[in-house]
C-alpha cells in the first residue's frame, strides 16, 4: 500500500507566554501557578502533540526578554544579540542596516566647571513632549556629520533619545558617557574604546565629539532659556550608554528561513527585535501588557491576520505573566494563564488545525518568589497534523519534562516548527 | 569487596537503518512502521540496553543521505562535508586527498555559435560505456596539468564524469558551468570565483580552460564522429558543478579515534564517503538497496566480516526503509523492518554478546506522509556488557524517547560507543 499524495505544507502560530515558567510556590501547596490553573486548551495542545523543556539561551543562563525572543525567534543570541541601544533606535522609529552603531542617550542637565562637564540631572528635570523634540530638532539640523559618519537622533520616551551612527568602520565597543545614577554631580565621562581596534577608537572619538557639540548647541537653547524663566532644569547635553551595532551578518528571517514571519507583540522591545529582523509588526487593539489586557481582543486580531494575511509563523507574544512574576502575584499570575488560555481556544476554534502546526513557549521562566526573570528551563508543546505525540496531558513544568522533545535550546524552536510545517530545506542529498 | 581485574576492552557492530524514523500514519491508526513491526531483536537490543533518541545534525535539521552519515561516522557534518563532488569522485574510483578539488560533470553536446559554446543536450544523448570510456581516456591522455594542478577524469554511471584537481592552492568555491536542466540550448556558463580569494580565483581560471580544452579535443574525436553519422548525439564538452573539497583538517576515522572502522553497506555515496574517512568498505553479495535486498547474505557476511577481520567497529548500513518511505510504501517499511530483524537475530546469535557492544541507529527519518527525509530525531539503542540498562522495552520512536540516553546529536554516538567498548582517550588527567 502506498501513500502517495501531495505532500502538504503546513503554517504555525506560535504562543511566546513571557515568563510563564515558575518555581514551587509554597503559598500553592509547592506547586507553580501553570500546575494549578485550569487550561484545559494548552492541556489540550499539550495532549494532542509532543513536549519538553527548553532553556531559551542554554541550561541555568537567565535571558533578557530582548535575548530571549531573539533566540525564539531563531537566532544564536551570542552571535547576534545587538544590544540594547539599537533595540531602543529602532523602537524609537530608527531603520538600522547592519553595521550602524546605536547608542541610548538622555536628555541631561550639565553646569560648566573648571572646564568640566558636571551633571547635575542625569534626566534635564525629566524633560518631555515638545520641549525636548525642539532640542533634539536642533541637534538634528546641527549635527549631521563626524569624520564621514552619518549621525541621527530619534526622541524616545521623555527624556530619552537614540543616537544612530552611519558609516563604514565603527564598532559598539566603546565605553559609557553617562556617570550612571549614584554619580549625580560629577562630572561626564569621556568616552572611551573597549577594545584596540581603530574603529573602537574613530567611534569613541566621533561620540566625544557628538557630546561637546550638543553642549555647545543647547547651552542657550531658546526652550533651554525659557525653563531656567520658569525654574525648570535645561537639557543641555547628552549622555551616553549601551552603545550597539547590528551584526555584519544578520539575515532577515524571511532570508534566514524562507518563510514569512510576523509578529503581534504586547512589547515595544519585541517589536523593535522583531523589526530588526525584517518581520512585520503589530501591538493589537486592546493589547495593554499587564493582567488588565484584553485577551479576547488580541485573540480576533490572531486569528483575522491568520486568516487573511500570507503568513507562514504568527508569533503572539503575551507579557502578563511576566508582569505577575515581576510582582510576585501569583494569583494574578494564575488568572492571567486562565485568560490566557480562552484566547488559545478561541484561536484553535477559529483557525485551520488541520493546516496548522501551534506551538506553546516562553522567553524565560519569571518565578514569583524570585520576581525576576530566571535561568529555569520552560516548558514547550507543539501540535500539528503529522507531529509524534507522545503521553503528556498536562502543559507544565513538571509534566513536559517527561515528554518526547527532551530538553533543546530556544535556538532549536524554529527549525524543529519549520520540520513539522514540511518547510525545512536540506542539507546535503 | 573488590572488583580487581583486567579491564576489558570490547568492539562494537553499528546498524544504520536507513530512514527507519517516521511520524503516526493514519493507515497505521497513528502508530509508526517501527511501532507497527514485530521486531523482537530490535526490542532485546532495546530492552537490555540503554535508549535515547538522536538529532543526526541538530533538531529540526533534514539531513542527506551524506551528512547524515558523516554524523554517524563522527565527524561534525557543518566543519567537514566535502559536498558532493567528492563523493561521486571517491565513488567512481578516485582516491582524494586533504585539499583536493573535486567536482561532478556531464559529458555533454554543444554547438558553436557566435564564438560561444550552446549547449544542446546535457547528457550527450545519455552516452554510456566503452564510447563514454574512449572520450574520457582522450581527456586523459591530453589534459593531465594545467597551471600546475594535476588534472584526472574519472567516469562515472553512463554520461557522468568525476573530475578531480590536485595541487596546492585550490578552493571548491567556484560557481557551475552547467546551465542547469531548465537552459538547454543557452550557452555554457562562464565558472567564476564565488568569494574574493586567490584559490577560487585560479580554480575557476583552470576549470574554464580544462572546459575550453575539452571542445577543442572533442570536437573531431573519432567516437563522436561515428556516433554523428549513426545519428547519435556527440560528447564534446563537459558540463561542471558541485565543486568540493576534502576539508584540509580531515583526518582519517582510525587517526580520529584510534580505532578500526569497517563499512558494509548498500549504498555507493556511503561507500564514498567511507572510503574518504580512510575506512575499509564492502557491499556485500545479496545487498540490493533496495526492499528486496538478501538480508540473510548480509547477515552472513557481518558475522564473517566481524569474526574473522581485525575490526573494531564495524558498520552496517541497510537502504530499504528509506526506499519505502521514498515511496510512501508503509507496508514495505514494515516488511523490511521486519526482515532486518531477523539479520539482527543471527548476528547477535553469531557474535560474541560478552565481548560486543550493538547500536541500533539511523542517518534520518524518512516519514512515509512526507516521502523525503525529514528532521524527526531517530531512535537509538545500545547494548553492551558493562552499559546502563533503562526500562525501555520497545526500540521505536516515542519509546526510545524516554530512555537514559536523553537527546543527543549525531556527532555523540561514536564517543558514546568508544565509551562503551572502553577504548576511549581521556581529554585532561
């Protein structure tokens, strides 16, 4: 007997449950609030498909929200991880290509003395709305150029502001400008270069140059002078931290897996990641963060951009469950799951199973009795028209441990998802 | 009490079943073949040892035939696959070194037109045998240097050609000359360097004039001359492509782990391989490849191979169930399954079990609902005098997925087994 008919290809939606992974929690009877939730929908999953544990970077390394969606999302986080001065660039509207240099600045209040720089606001008096955008206006039609290098601020939230770098031989290897929180009162630091490469060197030189200028440019800033009038702190300079480069060797996802990837996110974080990788975006209505945000609302929009748009993977990344470990509400935490798994349902109701691989995941466990995210692994499942199933019931800790999977890294996620949709290319014949 | 005595050292058989690994078929109410099977060899290998499940390159990746191999065989597929030139040249007689250049060929038919080379058919009109083996010989015979490389033609199956290049400075990373099956009737690709080097530069430099000088000796080659007025298609040209290297670091299986490695197996490209790692290689009489192959005459000739040759791990690689999930042949998968259990049976029967270790292993799963190889983890078994033994009764899939031996990749399995036969170097002191 032969089976031969068209080979189908499948999609995924894939359900990146921030920090839902937990510890025993005494106040539980020793149980994590994803073992005493009711969800009979990830159950459901879970029964239906295979499981395991991942550690989303590798066993015991606690992950950054921002590391740990880069390594979901298929990408070795210590090979490409660009630090956070381009994630915030590119949240704050920047486009980044690789090579280009980012670096998160504030908005800052310095007084001259003995020739120093002196801070005296690390946050110019948390400065905001349209009195900063004039200043980073003014920094925009003044600064346009260093030694050939291309130089963009974009406001951010406040007092925040991105500084971009455009050219040929810079590296992110440089130091802090900003003295940091406990230094208020001293003076800015020189940037510096953190290794002994002559574009550590050319970029720290560039960025020392950037600081002196905007004092220069801000010191009698029109805004500037009407603050002081009104017995507000002028924003008179910048300070510098976190500098970052896009990797020289960054693919696109759609270029790495020749698929198309899309992203609804609850996080500007993620969908500055996302948008570094060249994947398309969206915050949905409705979508607030925090325990308060409307699952149901999130769950339309899943399934209407399923179903209408060409995508291959669907990311749906919800940030509640973070929130309730950060607050050590492990209550809130269980509801946020149980809220969380009437989207699921919804979403499985309302779209293809037959045509569809679901896969439930995390970026990190965030345990309520450490109110941080943790190295613990997380659980997974994956179910899909030709996976294995194996005999787990049960969409937790403990349970997934035991199944098929094992235990892989978060950077194995998408190769294994894009076996099961029949989309993977091979290697060799 | 103390357990005092000369430690023994064992050897060890490794069975490669090709493809074995599936996914739930629902003609097979969602088992797989190997959980549909009788196969009790395989389950008292599985029940008297320790299990696991093995990625042959890493989760979710689709391995070849090759690569997977290559795994197998212990070596790191992503440092050391040579790509497929070498393998046909190995597999057509040629011995290569580290640093040597091989690439695949057609003998093919162009036509001259406005100085340029057109190619009209890509096989030569499917030339074979002795007319095949006079043109290569001409080739031979006047193309034996150019620019210092040492040039030889080795034919291969009817129209295929193995061209090889010795000498210093070579890279395999140069582009086809072949216009590829959809071009007949465009000309003949210009070979270009495909990164910025001085060795892909002068390989491809040699590969044009080699191709150049091939028209020029064949054009009024006698063969061609009698196949024209026969209505034949000529053999004037050779076509290029899949250029590859032996890895210049490769060293041989017996260097690698000072070990005797032996190969029986089924299959020419394994065989090649093989042969490339330095370890000795046989098909056997009744080996078949495919369903029907006489897996009794092979079980003989392991029993003979082991007993009677100096081989410390000896390797046996049977094809047909990954003809039959090729061919969506579920039955067929089941048949052969069954029919490598009893060749199972006298080996084990036949062999030393005090003094051997058996692998039960695979190079890929080839599903029957996917009919190409996918990246599912294979199921693996060992079994020897001193290994842990876990309580898996069942050498299949889900099984094997709960066993001691957890989830390794490919590259693992050699070590492990060295382990096992104590015959492994320790790396410190």
């Amino acid at each position: 007997m032969s089976l031969w008919k068209p080979v189908e290809t499948y999609r995924a939606i894939i359900f990146i449950l921030d920090g839902i992974g937990d510890r025993p929690l005494p106040e539980l009877n020793n149980k994590t609030p994803l073992q005493v939730a009711y969800k009979p929908n990830m159950d459901y999953i879970a029964s239906h498909g295979m499981t395991g544990i991942m550690d989303p970077i590798e066993p015991g390394v606690r992950p950054g929200t921002d590391t740990g969606h880069l390594a979901i999302f298929g990408y070795e986080p210590y090979l490409y991880y660009p630090g956070r001065g381009p994630l915030e660039a590119v949240g704050a509207g920047a486009r980044l290509n690789p090579g280009d240099v980012a670096i998160r600045c504030n908005l800052a209040t310095a007084i001259e003395k003995n020739r120093k720089l002196i801070i005296i606001d690390r946050r110019a008096g948390r400065i905001k709305g349209e009195d900063a955008k004039l200043i980073i206006k003014t920094l925009n039609e003044n600064i346009k150029e260093v030694e050939g290098v291309k130089v963009e601020f974009y406001p951010a939230t406040a007092h925040r502001v991105a500084l971009v770098l455009r050219g040929k031989g810079l590296s992110p290897k440089i130091s802090n400008s900003d003295p940091g929180t406990a230094m208020e009162n001293n003076p800015i630091k020189e940037v510096r270069p953190l290794d002994s490469s002559l574009e550590a060197a050319k970029t720290a030189r560039i960025v020392n140059k950037i600081i002196v200028e905007t004092y220069r440019l801000l010191k009698d800033h029109p805004v500037n002078k009407r603050r002081e009038s009104e017995g507000k702190l002028p924003a008179n300079v910048i300070l510098t931290r976190g500098a970052g480069m896009i990797p020289l060797a960054l693919k696109s996802f759609s270029e790495r897996f020749n698929v198309r990837g899309y992203v609804i996110a609850e996080e500007d974080t993620i969908i500055g990641l996302a948008r570094i990788l060249g994947m398309e975006t969206e915050v949905p209505d409705g979508a607030t963060g925090d325990l308060e945000t409307d699952t149901m609302s999130i769950a339309r929009r899943v399934v209407e951009v399923y179903n209408n748009y060409n995508v291959d993977i669907l990311f749906v990344q919800i940030k509640g469950p973070d929130i309730a470990g950060h607050d050590a509400n492990y209550e809130g935490k269980i509801k946020i799951i149980e809220k969380i798994d009437k989207m699921i349902e919804y979403i499985l109701n309302n779209t293809n199973q037959e045509k569809t691989v679901y896969v439930l995941t995390a970026d990190h466990s965030t345990p309520c009795n450490v109110r941080d995210h943790t190295g613990d692994p997380v659980p997974i499942a994956f179910m899909g028209p030709q996976c294995r199933v194996d005999d787990i019931k049960s969409y937790d800790e403990l349970n997934c441990a035991k199944g098929i999977i094992g235990r892989i890294r978060g950077v194995n996620l998408i190769p294994i998802v894009l076996n099961q949709m029949n989309r993977r290319l091979k290697f060799g014949e």
